[in-house]
C-alpha cells in the first residue's frame, strides 16, 4: 500500500492527497506575461484592425477602435483599484491591440488621403511625431498623475481617443483617379 500511495509510510490509497497546487505567479512574473501577452496583441491587432478596416472602410473601423480603445482607457483604472489581474491584462491587451491598430490603418489612411508619394512622406511625418510624443509623455503623464491622479490621466486619454474619433468624421479620402488606357 505504501508503494502504491507514493509516500514512505502505510497509509490507505483512500488518503492520499494530490500535491499542493503552485504559488500565485509573483508580480514580476505576472507583469512579464502581461508584457508578452499585450506584445503578441499588439501585432495581431495591426492584423486585425487592418483586415476590418479593408472590409469596412477607414471611418467605422477608426470609430470602432476609438471606443474600444476609450472604454478600455476608463475601465483601466478600477483595474487597479479591484487589484483585478485579469481584468488589468485584458485591458493591457485590448489597449496594445488597438494601438497596433493604429500603426496599420494610418499608412493607408494616409496614401489614401494624399496619393502614394505624398501620403508616404506624410505617413513618416506622422510616424516621427508619434514617436516624439511618446517621449514627451513620460514627463507629461506624471505632470498629470500629480494633477488628476491616474483615474484622471485615463479619463483624458479616453476624451482625446473620441476626440479623434470625432474628427474622423471630416475624413475624406482622395476620389479614384482614372485609368489611362495605353
């Protein structure tokens, strides 16, 4: 009986009890998933909002991702506050997710807008501002986290995000030039 338990001493198989299950994942482990997770939901995002965005066109698509995006801003911070981890995943993966969306309907958006040549250089343009702006956050952020706390900072990410969506609605992309016959 004792060979059959697993344990050194006798004791009835009717007894034995499974191994005690693993410790909770550290907050250093559950923030490196966090990071791959949201990483790998970045790039299926640009995937995903790119492809709705060929099958529904720039505006509902941007719209569609501005409130997804700002809803994801507004409930973020009770993430925090419930000390929720998978809600603040979610959240992490829906907010990387639509910024992948960014990145991959904006070159479009622009070529469609401008032309090719131009959209191209405008699209770079927008890109290097987009990468300033993410520098210049750092400071601003924690200007604004000393102001309004993050619930704040959050709930102004979120009227910037449909800010944004709102103005889309003056978009207009360029009309279809004719093809020349040869």
């Amino acid at each position: 009986t004792a060979l059959a338990a697993g344990t050194d001493r006798a004791r009835p198989l009717t007894t034995y009890s499974p191994p005690p299950p693993p410790p909770p994942l550290p907050p250093t482990g559950f923030l490196s998933l966090t990071g791959g997770l949201a990483t790998l939901c970045n790039g299926l995002g640009r995937v995903g909002w790119a492809t709705l965005s060929d099958i529904l066109g720039f505006r509902p698509t941007f719209a569609l991702l501005g409130c997804v995006q700002a809803l994801a801003c507004v409930a973020y911070p009770s993430a925090a506050v419930q000390r929720s981890r998978p809600l603040f995943l979610a959240l992490t993966c829906a907010l990387l997710a639509c910024m992948g969306g960014h990145f991959a309907m904006f070159p479009t958006a622009c070529a469609n807008t401008f032309g090719s040549k131009d959209g191209a250089a405008i699209y770079a343009v927008l890109f290097t501002a987009f990468g300033t702006a993410s520098l210049a956050a750092v400071s601003l952020s924690k200007r604004l986290e000393r102001l309004v706390g993050w619930g704040g900072v959050y709930s102004i990410f979120a009227a910037l995000t449909l800010s944004a969506v709102a103005a889309s609605r003056a978009y207009k992309p360029l009309p279809p030039r004719p093809v020349r016959a040869a």
